[in-house]
C-alpha cells in the first residue's frame, strides 16, 4: 500500500493532466465454482469498485464455458475479470483515472473474494504529465 500512496502523493505533486492508476495480476488456486458464477462476479465488481471508491457504471458478463468474461465500466475507467474455473485460475484489471481512487484495494477485495490461496499483481503509473 506504501507505493500507491507514493504514487498519488507524487501525482498530486506533479499537477498531472491525467491521473492513471492500473493495477493488473494473477489468482491462483480459486474456488473453481465462484470462478463459474457469473452473477456472484458480478456483485464482487461491484463491491470492488465501492472498496477502490470508483463510481460503477455497469457490469456486463459473458459466459465462455467454463468461465467468465466480466468487464464493469466505472466512471474512472474499468474493472476486468477472466476466469478458467478448470485451472483455478483468474486475471484481473482494475485501471482507474479517478484522483481519490484506490485501484490496489479493489485488486485485492477480488483476490479474497475468489478466495484465491495466492496472487501476484503490478502498479503501472499511466498518468499524462
């Protein structure tokens, strides 16, 4: 959480045109028949973008058997998730523009929610200086 708080610090500092903040990694060994609800990811999109403080647009899923393709549009930007139930296995995006945004937050809420045993993520700076 320190180097996201950095970041904001110095993207506040540096009078940024654009703030971009894109948090993007892995999950592994989830529940395989949360990784096939797609109404539950749904509701953890949602409950993601309220813990990241994003503003939800809407959330539209497609189901590529046996997984899930969700994107949820936010104000800010967007929440992606692809899963791969028989692996256990997910992906997950979270980009946002919003100043007083958390995308790290929302990362790690999927991560609980999908109860995945591990995961790995990076912290891209996309701002427009």
């Amino acid at each position: 959480m320190g180097g996201l708080r950095s970041l904001l610090k110095e993207v506040k500092e540096a009078n940024h045109k654009v703030i971009g903040k894109h948090v993007y990694g892995s999950l592994f060994e989830c529940d395989p028949d949360i990784l096939s609800d797609a109404e539950y990811l749904a509701e953890v999109a949602t409950n993601a973008a309220k813990e990241g403080n994003m503003t939800l647009l809407d959330v539209k899923y497609w189901k590529i058997h046996p997984g899930i393709s969700l994107v949820a549009i936010i104000l800010e930007s967007h929440i992606t998730i692809h899963t791969w139930p028989e692996y256990r296995f997910a992906t997950v995006d979270v980009y946002s523009c919003g100043e007083r945004s958390d995308p790290v937050a929302s990362f790690t809420y999927i991560a609980k929610a999908l109860r995945a045993k591990s995961y790995s993520y990076d912290v891209i700076d996309r701002s427009l200086y």
